[in-house]
C-alpha cells in the first residue's frame, strides 16, 4: 500500500514538472486569443455596395470626451469609463465600410513617426548616394477630416431587480444599463466647413442572477448553497459598435447631401430609405385646429 501511494505522489510530481516546463499548455480556465468579432453593425458596414470613387480621408484622435472614471460605490476608481482608443476603431470601421471601397484613410496620429522615418530615409540617401539620391515620393493628403470622440458616458441609468423567496430557496436578479455616447463630424480641409454631423447612443446592460438555499437536513443541522452569475456587456465592444454605426450613418447622411455617390444609385437610394425609415421618429398626434372664433363686437346694454 505504502508503495503505492509513493509511486502515485511520484506521478503527481513528474505531471506537475512536466506541466511547468511546457510553457504551450495553457491553464484552466485560460482561453486562446480571436480576432475580435465584427458586430452586427459592422457586418452592414462591410456589405455597403461600392462608390463612384475612393474618399481620401484622415482622423487625427478621437478622444474620451467624458473624462469620467469607472463607476464604484466603495472605493475610489481612477480606471476610465470607457476606452482611450477610439480612434483605432474609428480607423477600422472606415477600412471596413464596403471592404475597403469607400475611404482611403491616410496615417495622421502616428504623423511624428512618419515624418521621423522618412527624414531618416532622405539623409541615408544622401550620405551614400549622394546629390544623385533619388528623393522620396510625397505624402498622400487628404480632403476630409474626420472630428468627433466620445462626448458622453451615464452610469445607473436605470437600475431595477426582483427576487423572491419560499422556505428557505429562492433567487433574485438585478439589471443596470449605462449609455454611452458617440459625435462623429466630417470637415473640408478647403474650407473648413462642417459637412455632416451624426451623433450616436448605444446602451450597455449588466444583468446578475442569484440562487439560493438554505434548508435543514438534521437537527442543528443547516444546508446552505449559493450560486449566481453577472453577465457585463463589455465597454470598448460598446464603442465599437456606436462607431461603426456613426460611420455608417455618415455615409448614409453624405450620400442624401450629395457629398458622395453610390456606383449604383438605385440600390444607393433604396439602403438611404431603409435608412432614414429605421430611424424616423414616430410623429405626434397634434389635434386639429379649431374654426376660428368669429371676433366679439362691443356689448349693447339695453335699458
């Protein structure tokens, strides 16, 4: 018996050797890395039929305009509410508008860098080729400007649950909603007019479940057992997903201004109505007028 339990602590210890020299196994529990998942918006955004032309088009930052910090109760939190890279995303929802056929997005937040290896590319040239060096191709600019960021974040704005509970089993839930919204503008670099404007609000919801029981077995004898789960609806997915529909709602909002044009104006015009429908608000029932009361002549007393 003895030997055994010796050989199986023997096998416990080689499994755990093993386990960490082998740095591929991943723990329990841990999950290998995805390539973030387009959101529904996003797969509108990527099956736009194409345009007449590419629209050269720049974003220099898109920041958190709310300057908010995440919401605690207990203890001060310095993390903020939402993302600090918007602009990446505002990046990626302009590349994937029509699979790449709507916006040719040209490099403005890494500029200094730009700028810096290129400076470096001319004086290597010269240093070995010369005045015979033969000098760089000019940077691409752009015609649009894209202006905006995330300009609100509201926490707690409906909070609520249930619950109930019979004979020592019962459970409850609780559900809170934040919003967070999104301004994206467009902006002529000729002019420096506002060319179109949409703003865009996207809610986020955390739902937590709660079961639980507590029933005696025997005498002095308590049975207790918990059990609950909280589901987050992450805060940067949130944001993607209002950016992709601002970029979305640009397109849409600059093909009615004639800004741009669909290749096919028919089934531009027919994704533009589905548009505007969706988000047509329903109109108030005003009542009718009135007739128009006949004006009151002076008052005769008669004696």
């Amino acid at each position: 018996m003895r030997s055994l339990l010796n050989s199986l602590v023997g096998a416990v210890i080689l499994c755990a050797g093993l386990a960490a020299c082998a740095p591929w196994e991943r723990e329990l529990l841990a999950q290998a890395p995805v390539v973030t998942p387009p959101s529904p918006t996003d797969l509108n955004l990527e099956t736009l039929p194409p345009p007449t032309r590419r629209v050269d088009i720049a974003i220099y930052s898109f920041p958190d305009l709310t300057g908010q910090n995440k919401p605690n109760d207990n203890i001060a939190e310095y993390s903020r509410a939402v993302t600090q890279g918007g602009g990446a995303f505002v990046v990626d929802a302009l590349r994937r508008a029509g699979r790449g056929q709507w916006f040719s997005v040209v490099e403005r937040t890494g500029l200094a860098n730009l700028l810096q290896e290129r400076q470096l590319i001319r004086a290597t040239r010269q240093e070995f080729e010369g005045v015979e060096a033969k000098p760089l191709p000019p940077i691409r600019f752009a015609g649009l400007i894209v202006e905006g960021g995330i300009i609100g974040y509201d926490a707690n704005t409906v909070t609520g649950g249930a619950g109930a509970n019979l004979l020592g089993i019962g459970g409850d839930t609780k559900y809170r909603r934040d919003e967070v919204t999104v301004a994206m503008r467009i902006v002529s670099v000729q002019s420096g007019e506002v060319l179109n404007s949409v703003t865009v609000t996207k809610t986020i919801y955390s739902v937590a479940l709660n079961a639980n029981a507590y029933r005696y077995v025997a005498v002095a004898k308590l049975l207790q057992v918990e059990a609950g789960v909280t589901r987050n609806e992450p805060t940067q997915m949130a944001v993607r997903e209002a950016i992709d529909l601002a970029v979305y709602a640009t397109i849409m909002e600059g093909t009615r201004k004639k800004l741009w044009r669909f290749r096919d104006p028919v089934l531009g015009t027919r994704l533009v109505d589905a548009y505007l429908a969706r988000d047509k608000p329903t109109p108030l029932e005003v009542p009718a007028a009135e007739a128009p009361v006949a004006p009151v002549g002076p008052v005769v007393v008669k004696s």
